[in-house]
C-alpha cells in the first residue's frame, strides 16, 4: 500500500491518520475538519492536501489500514488445522482486535463513518474467499461457492461485532465463540 512513499510521506501520513483516529473519539467525523486534523497532527494544510483530497479519502485510508492490520494479525498462519479450527481461530482474533480497537469502531459508527467500512468487508470477504478455495476447505464443503460462504460469513461476522460493540450488554469473546462455533460446518 505504501511501497512506494519515502519515510517522510510514510511519517506524514501516519500523523494525520492517528490524528483523525484521536479526533473521531471526541466528536462526530461531520464535524471535523481538515483544519482541525492538521492541527492535532502538527502537519500545514497544504501538506495534508498533498497527501489526500479531502477527510473521507483519509478516512478511507485510515480503514483501509485497519483492515490490512486486521488480516495480517487476525488470520492464522497455521494451515494445517482443520477448516473448522482455523476458522474459529480466526473469529477469536477477530473478536479481540474489535475489542482492541474498540474505541475508535464506535466512534466511526456513531460519526456515520462507518459507510466507508464496506472496504472492510469487501477485503475480509475477498481474503475469506481465497481461503475458502484451497483444498483443505474445499474438501469439507465441496459444494458450497467460495464467493457465497465468504460474503454471507464476512457480513455476518460484521454485522455480529457491530451488534456486540454497540450492545449494552457485556458479553465475552468466549461466549460469542460458543455461539459461533454452532454456525461453522463441522470437518
């Protein structure tokens, strides 16, 4: 995503994302500006415009971002495990890195911004389908469509961390992984 930005860029841009992510837990995105992000990164305005077009495509990116940390920490590397296992693995990972970031998924769900957040849900969606495909998978649920499993599991699962991020009630990752596990084909 960032090959080809030096350290400079690369710096400049991490400012104005933790920025904006500092920003959005104190007030709603439509009423930030680009004014107000520049000065909580200590960056000028024409740098900010340097680097993106307006808020929402630094919002995007700063989504973006969250979803590549996401897939690079959240997915197994452990292939040998059964679809079943490495599935539920997965979902525990997830679980915990919502509940790591916590503070700024609410925030984006109560600014609205949360309509960026189908760039998530297409990559998890476009990584679960890549999965779904390999040998191993196929083999538990041969007639299943990748694309289809994917898509209905990657919704879900945001869908369900939406619902227990925003919930009042507190449930554990471990409560919501005993529910889970009856949803996912046995292998």
């Amino acid at each position: 995503m960032e090959t080809h930005l030096d350290l400079r860029q690369r710096k400049t841009r991490k400012l104005l994302t933790e920025a904006l992510a500092e920003l959005l837990e104190e007030k709603p995105f439509q009423e930030l500006s680009v004014v107000d992000i520049c000065q909580k990164a200590m960056v000028h305005r024409t740098t900010f415009y340097a680097h993106f077009r307006d808020k929402q495509e630094l919002l995007h990116y700063l989504l973006e971002g969250l979803e590549a940390h996401c897939a690079a920490t959240c997915l197994p590397k452990d292939f040998q495990q059964s679809p079943r296992e490495y599935l539920l693995t997965a979902a525990k990972n997830v679980f915990q890195f919502f509940s790591d970031h916590r503070k700024l998924y609410l925030a984006c769900f109560a600014s609205w911004a949360d309509v960026q957040a189908h760039t998530l849900e297409e990559g998890a969606a476009q990584e679960l389908c890549r999965l779904l495909s390999q040998p191993q998978f196929r083999a538990v649920t041969p007639r299943v469509d990748a694309q289809v499993a994917a898509h209905f599991y990657a919704g879900a699962m945001l869908s369900l961390i939406r619902w227990w991020l925003t919930s009042k009630q507190d449930l554990s990752v471990e409560y919501l992984l005993e529910n889970l596990e009856q949803f996912i084909p046995i292998s």
